[in-house]
C-alpha cells in the first residue's frame, strides 16, 4: 500500500486521500498511534530532511512496523 501510493504523488494532501480511501489503510487505521493517525488526517505541511517518502507515508510506515512487532509478526 505504501510504495504504491509513494509511486503515484508526492503531495501530501493527494497522498492523504490515497490512504483514506485504501482499502488497506482502513482495515489497519483502529490499530495506529495517534501520532500515525494524524499524519494520515491532518492538513498541515509537515518536512521531515532526510526522510525517503513523503511524511504521512513515514510515519504509518514507522507505525506498521511497531504493530508488527507487538503482534509478533516481525523480529
């Protein structure tokens, strides 16, 4: 879901519509922080240097990653 939605914009409200409307991204949101859950919502223009993919996508990513690991499903 992420690479896909990083390969069609980098515009960060383009890519927030992308996530809200990704079937995925609406099985996965309950799960996420707060912190995830706003990157995916708010309309604010955040810069994170040195981040590879647009914000909203690095933070969800970030977040995927902790579920994964609590849920035992990454070492």
């Amino acid at each position: 879901m992420l690479s896909t939605i990083a390969g069609e914009t980098d515009d960060p409200d383009a890519i927030r519509n992308l996530l809200q409307n990704h079937p995925v991204f609406l099985s996965l949101e309950p799960h996420l922080s707060t912190e995830a859950r706003r990157a995916a919502y708010a309309r604010s223009l955040t810069v994170a240097a040195g981040v590879a993919v647009p914000y909203p996508l690095h933070i969800i990513k970030t977040d995927i990653i902790r579920i994964e690991r609590v849920w035992g499903l990454a070492k």
